[in-house]
C-alpha cells in the first residue's frame, strides 16, 4: 500500500547546513481528485556562491525524476481504482 506523502531529497546537495536539502513532496490535488502536485521546499541557493554545480543539478534531476514516476504510478492507480473500485491497494 502507498503512504499518502511522499518526499525525494536532492542528497548530493551541499549546503552550510546539512538539513537544508532540496525536497520535493508528493502530495494529492486539492483541487483535481485523483490528481497530485509537487511541492518544492529548500530549492534557494544560501551558499556564498549562489548556485548549483553539475552533481547537484544531477541530484536535483533525479529527485524531479523519482517524483514525477511517483505521481504517475499514484494517478495510474487511481485510474484502475475509479474503474474497479477497491481492487489495488492504495492508502489516500
């Protein structure tokens, strides 16, 4: 069963404070039912220098990826359960 939130941290990210990564969460449409949004947090650049080199953006990259493969298998499920209610597990 899939929990409810989902988050995918940009890891390779370095930052002053290690805390602060990149994430984005996978989160249900408010407003478009079985439809899910991407919420970006810690995406500022607080370093001396402003900016992303090429592994961060590659991990930055891969968050964006693993998040929309999420969003795709959430909407396919409840696609297959709004045509046969209740047969593939989904916790949403």
């Amino acid at each position: 069963m899939m929990s409810r939130y989902k988050s995918f941290i940009a890891t390779s990210v370095i930052r002053s404070d290690d805390t602060k990564k990149p994430t984005i969460t996978v989160l249900s449409d408010p407003l478009n039912s079985g439809k899910y949004i991407a919420c970006f947090s810690n995406t500022d650049c607080e370093e001396l220098v402003n900016g992303y080199n090429y592994d961060e953006l590659l991990s930055i990259r891969n968050a964006i990826n693993d998040a929309l493969t999420d969003i795709d298998v959430r909407e396919s499920v409840a696609e297959l359960n709004s045509k046969d209610p209740g047969y593939y597990p989904f916790n949403d």
